[in-house]
C-alpha cells in the first residue's frame, strides 16, 4: 500500500492566499491598505466621530496597520506589535508609533465595522491587481457589472470578516493561557 501526498492548498475557501505577499509585493499591499483607509474616509477628511478624537493613535494608521498585518497573515495582536520593532514594512505603516498588543485589540474591538470596510477595498484592490479585472470594459453591460461587484465584494466582505474572526480567536485563546 502507498501513500498518497496531497501538497496542501494555501488559499482561504475565499480564494486568497493566507499572506497576500504571496501575490503582489509588501510594498504595494501596504500602498493599497494606505489607499483602502483613504477611500473609506477621504484622503484629507479628519475623522469627526468623537472615539476619534480620544484614540490614543492615529486612527488611520491603525486601519491601514491592522488591515495589512491581516493581510499578510499576522492575526495576533501580540505579532502585530512585535513587528512594529523588526518588520520595516510594519514599523513604517506605524508612522513612528508603537502600538502596544492591548491598544491594538480594543481598536479592532471597537472600529471592527471600518476594519471591515477598509480590508473588503484591500481584498478588491489585491484581487484585481492579482488579476488585472477591469470591469469598466464597454463589454460589461450595466447588469452584468452590477452583478459581478456584489459577488466580489461579498466575497471579499467575507474574508475580511473571517480574518477578522481568527484575530479574536487567536487573541482570545493567548489572553486565556
């Protein structure tokens, strides 16, 4: 009797690999998370919400660090701030702060909806980077774009949510040790 040996699958049932980096360069994930935040707030809009005002960093930032940590398969909030010292990517996204394990689970914690939004544009923008999709092709009808969209971005909300998920969990279970 032989054994069979199946090379095992790194995507997510979504599609994505579990680190992005896997499909385009750190550098362009990061400028795509830079860009995913801007979009959901506007590059210049201050942030007038008054949990805003009162987080003790940058909210940008700590979307566009948070988004690109889970992208590139960093889920713990621990790893996360062990990266700000060591990963130049990371430490740049954090525009010279460093974000302590705690700070990083409360805001996820309470801004989990724009975390949401903010990684469904990241997944959009790798995806059709990934891919060089563009819908806005005159071959698309009005229809058949419309359709395509909402089955992307639902999938993409999708795995933003299941990334999202697995922080917690991860965390979670390390608070519980």
């Amino acid at each position: 009797m032989t054994a069979t040996i199946r090379k095992r699958n790194n995507l997510t049932p979504n599609g994505f690999p579990r680190d992005l980096t896997q499909w385009i360069n750190k550098s362009s994930l990061a400028a795509f998370a830079i860009q995913s935040v801007n979009g959901l707030f506007g590059a210049n809009q201050e942030f007038k919400h008054a949990d805003y005002v009162a987080a003790p960093y940058n909210p940008r930032m700590m979307l566009t660090l948070i988004a690109y940590a889970y992208a590139s398969g960093v889920y713990s909030s621990e790893n996360i701030e062990s990266k700000t010292e060591t990963d130049t990517m990371i430490r740049y996204l954090c525009a010279r702060t460093l974000p302590a394990a705690r700070d990083i689970r409360n805001f996820r914690r309470d801004h989990k909806d724009e975390l949401r939004h903010v990684m469904t544009a990241l997944f959009n923008k790798v995806w059709n980077a990934r891919y060089l999709i563009d819908i806005s092709d005159r071959k698309f009808n009005n229809e058949a774009r419309a359709w395509l969209d909402n089955v992307r971005l639902s999938r993409f909300s999708h795995e933003a949510d299941e990334r999202i998920n697995k922080a917690v969990q991860i965390d979670t279970f390390i608070l519980d040790e």
